[in-house]
C-alpha cells in the first residue's frame, strides 16, 4: 500500500508540474486555480464513474468497498488527469498567447472531451474488472487464513 501512495503522489506532482509549464505566461493565480479547479472536476468524474462500474461488483462489506475505492479513485483520478488536463492548459496558454483564435481552441477543446469520454466508457468496463480481480484476491486471502 505504501508504494501505491507514493506512486500516486508522484504522479499528481507530475501532473501538476505538466499542467503548470503547459500554461506558458498565464498569471500564477490563474494557473493555481485552474489546476484546482481541473483535479477537483476529475475527481468527481472519476467518483461518479467508480460508483457506476461497482453496480456490477458484489462486495462482502462496506469496508471492503471503500478500500477499494481509496485506492482506485485517486489512481484514476491521476490517470484521467493525464490524459485531459495537460492538453487542456496547453490550449489555455496559446489562447492567452494568442497564438490561437478562441474558435480554434474550442474546436480542439471539443475533441479533447470526445476522447475523454470515449476513454471514460472503456475505463468503467475496466474498472469493473480490477475490482472483481482485487475482490477475488481478497477472498482467497480471507479463505486461506
């Protein structure tokens, strides 16, 4: 468990430090609150669609669903992130550069969220998956012991 935290702290540094330089001249402010804004959104998604994948799951207990759901929420919040909010501010720091029209950006913005949304459908499949996996190991381990 201690290595999972740290890899997931590492990759939210990692985050943040992407989506920070992706931002370019964009004022500090703007850039600290947009991060916060971007993670606590994909967050939620990512809450909302953990809850959606565990309708298929049958859990022995509600302490065994939160652990679960304390691992895997914050690694796919991580990964969500990834694969959203970099590009994300990217458009943002070449709209205040204005080295695109907002039009443009909002195009490519458009497209970002179509592949994000197609990712979101695979990812609760998958989700589903790991937490029968991770249920099915837990069940194993409580029967040996």
């Amino acid at each position: 468990m201690p290595v999972i935290v740290t890899l997931v702290i590492a990759m939210f540094l990692i985050l943040i430090s992407w989506t920070w330089h992706n931002m370019g001249d964009v004022e500090n402010k703007t850039k600290i609150s947009t991060i916060i804004v971007a993670l606590i959104i994909v967050f939620g998604i990512t809450f909302v669609l953990f809850n959606i994948s565990k309708n298929g799951v049958n859990y022995n207990s509600e302490e065994s669903m939160s652990s679960v759901r304390n691992i895997l929420v914050p690694v796919f919040t991580v990964i969500n992130g990834l694969i959203i909010i970099p590009p994300f501010a990217k458009t943002i720091g070449r709209v205040h550069n204005k080295e695109v029209s907002k039009e443009q950006a909002t195009r490519h913005l458009g497209f970002l969220l179509i592949i994000f949304a197609i990712a979101l459908v695979i990812e609760c499949s998958y989700l589903t998956s790991i937490q029968k996996g991770i249920l099915d190991i837990y069940n194993k381990a409580i029967h040996k012991s």
